[in-house]
C-alpha cells in the first residue's frame, strides 16, 4: 500500500509539471506603446503575461496562429489586478481582438490558453500576442 501510494504522489506531481503555468513579465522599450510576444501552448498549459498599467489606460491585444499541430483553437484572457482567474475580457467568447479601458492601477494578466479537442488531445499552437498599452 505504502508504494502505491508514493508511486500515486509521484505520478500526480509529474502530471502537474507537464501543465505548469509559465508567467513572463511584459516590458515595453523606451518610447514604445506595445510589444510582440511569441510563443507556444500545449494541451492544458496556459501562459500568463503581467503588464503594468493605470486606470483610465486603454489596452490592446491581438492573438494570431503562428503554426499548429490540430485546428489553432487558441485564446486569451485579460485578469484585472488581484484576480483569482476572473476575467474582465474573455476570448472564447468575445473573440482574439481586445480593445478596453482598464478600470484599475495594478498589474493585469493576459492569460493564453488552448480549449476543445487541441486541449484534449495534447495539440501545440505557436501564436503571436501584440500588445500595448495607451
């Protein structure tokens, strides 16, 4: 019983390893507005960009498909300052084109994540985020 149960914490925490969260930091060069982030999503992991930015801002986001192993079914959401995963623009359903006017000083989070069968199936999506802030 003993092994089953170290072999069950083992298998568990590897599982929970392949879908890691990644974070990065998203800076903007001097005098720049906006920046492109490139990456890739497999199957349940997500990716969360933090942006700084001020009430009354209006940020812009645009997500496209660089190349994929199944049908692209990539998104994004944006996360207020403080969210525990509550979104205040929702790409599954609002679309991979956000235009909004922040309503708080803080860091938000651009959260890129895969749904349906390239989510279920393990499928790997490359996609380009341009973002900025104004």
């Amino acid at each position: 019983m003993r092994r089953f149960l170290i072999m069950s914490v083992l298998l568990t925490g590897l599982a929970s390893a392949a879908w890691a969260q990644r974070v990065a930091d998203v800076k903007f060069e001097p005098g720049d507005f906006g920046t492109m982030v490139s990456g890739t999503i497999t199957g349940n992991e997500y990716f969360d960009y933090t942006l700084g930015a001020q009430a009354g801002q209006e940020m812009f986001a645009d997500l496209k498909v660089s190349d994929t192993n199944g049908n692209g079914v990539i998104y994004f959401n944006i996360l207020p300052p403080g969210s525990d995963g509550v979104a205040i623009y929702n790409g599954s359903i609002d679309g991979n084109t956000a235009r909004i006017d922040l309503p708080e000083d803080g860091d938000y989070t651009i959260r890129v994540y895969l749904m349906g069968n390239d989510r279920d199936t393990d499928k790997t999506v490359g996609y380009n985020l341009d973002l900025s802030i104004q």
